[in-house]
C-alpha cells in the first residue's frame, strides 16, 4: 500500500530502487482512473487479457528482476483459493 499512497512519516522507508517503482505503480494507477488502461505513457506494456489470458504485467525494482511478464501469478499468489470459496 505504501507503494501506492504516500508515506506520512518525516522520512521515506524506500531506496531509491522502491521509490521508482512506486512513482510506475502511482503513474500506472492513475493511468487506469483516466483512461481505463493501466498504463501510462513509456512505461511498459500491459499484456490484454482478451487475446493473452494469464499474462499479467508485474512491476518490480530492478535488484528483483525488473518489470516482466508473468505467466504463474495465479499460482504464486494461490488464486486457486478463491475457486473454492461458494458463491453468494
């Protein structure tokens, strides 16, 4: 969440690595507010679900591999949980 709102405290928690990315993460977010499309201009494409299922964009610092596609965030992230839960 803090990549997202803005830390209140007098000193930020991030390096220089995290602060970029939450400057990508913010630009990316209000780029999907505006537009509909989470992605704003120059920075890296966000793969369309119609015609790529299961490819999601996923950001990260450059010492954690820097931004790429991902193809197994439904299953690092365990989305197969929610397939159990009953609807209603």
């Amino acid at each position: 969440m803090q990549c997202l709102f803005r830390h209140f405290g007098p000193t930020s928690p991030f390096d220089a690595q995290q602060r970029a990315l939450s400057r990508q993460m913010v630009r990316c977010r209000g780029s999907f507010v505006r537009d509909g499309v989470p992605c704003a201009a120059g920075r890296p494409h966000v793969p369309d679900q119609r015609t790529r299922p299961g490819q999601v964009l996923s950001l990260r610092t450059a010492p954690a591999g820097g931004n790429a596609i991902d193809t197994r965030v439904g299953e690092t992230h365990r989305w197969d949980l929610w397939d159990t839960v009953p609807a209603g």
